[in-house]
C-alpha cells in the first residue's frame, strides 16, 4: 500500500484549462484524463489523499461518476470549491489533517500555511490551491521550507507519492 497527495482537479471548469494553460481541449477531454492519470498511479490498495476543489462548475452527478472511478481509498480535505459534494463518495472529510508516515509528519490542508505544526522538527506541509507549477516546490526546497503544492497543474496532473515528496526534499526513512 502507498500513500498519494493530490488536489485541484477542478473537474468540469472549463476557465482553469485557459487560465493555467492546461494540455486540454475541453472539460470532457480533461476529466478524463485527469482521472485515467489518477488510476495509472494509484492502485486498488493505495490511499489518496484529495486536498481540496475536486470539481468546479460541473453537475453533482457528474462529479459522482468521474469519483467513482478512482482507484483505492479517498480521503477529502475539503478546498473552496467543495461546498457540494457527495461526502459518501469519500472514506473520510475533513478541513484540516495531520497523519504520521514512516515516522514524519504531513499536514495536509487545501490552502498553504506559513507556519504549520511540528514545523522545525522536519514536519511537511502538503496543499493545494495556488495552482503553482514546479517551480515554486523547488524555490520552497532551496530555501529548506518543507511545504509542497500536491495540486496537478505542479506535477504533471498526477498524484503525488508520499516517497516522491521524502525524496524530493531529500529525506530518508
């Protein structure tokens, strides 16, 4: 079993294709990729973290049967954009959570936080919301800020692994 991070989907939002420059023709095209993207990473067993604004400007149906898709157990950390949404869709919801893995700590909320609990004690600050691209991940790192942006249009409209993140900040279990 793994862990993964993502957010931002806006499933069904046609504006957040032109407005971070997305690959994507429409809302159908993306939607399905998103979730095709999704179901090649995480797998039956996998846990995936969902950190906010899973569908915008779409209908509850719709958004209930692209979620159905997905692979593994989802746990909801609602985002701005979640205010309707199908919670039974869901094993768990919640604004804000904190979990332990391979002995650090994530805490996971949809919007960035400048200061986080356990911070200084190497603690990671996972979130999504700024539809940030690569780039700010790694000025976070440069400047040893353990804070990373799991939304899709920062890692390739994928989800990302717990090791991914350890890896990428240079941790080892």
């Amino acid at each position: 079993m793994s862990i993964y991070f993502t957010s931002d989907w806006h499933l069904g939002h046609a504006g957040i294709i032109k407005m971070r420059s997305r690959p994507f023709a429409d809302p159908d095209e993306m939607n399905e990729a998103l979730v095709q993207y999704y179901n090649a990473v995480v797998h039956k067993n996998d846990i995936c973290y969902i950190l906010g604004d899973v569908a915008h400007k779409q209908s509850k149906e719709e958004t209930e049967r692209l979620v159905k898709r997905l692979n593994g157990r989802k746990i909801l950390i609602r985002g701005n954009h979640d205010g309707d949404i199908n919670e039974s869709l869901f094993d768990h919801v919640c604004d804000f959570e904190t979990i332990s893995v391979s002995e650090t700590v994530c805490v996971l909320m949809h919007y960035p936080l400048l200061s986080w609990p356990k911070e200084h004690r190497g603690s990671f600050m996972l979130h999504g919301h700024i539809h940030s691209g690569p780039e700010y991940n790694e000025q976070n790192r440069a400047a040893g800020i353990l804070r990373y942006d799991v939304g899709v249009d920062a890692n390739n409209f994928c989800p990302v692994s717990f090791e991914q993140i350890r890896a990428f900040f240079g941790r080892k279990i």
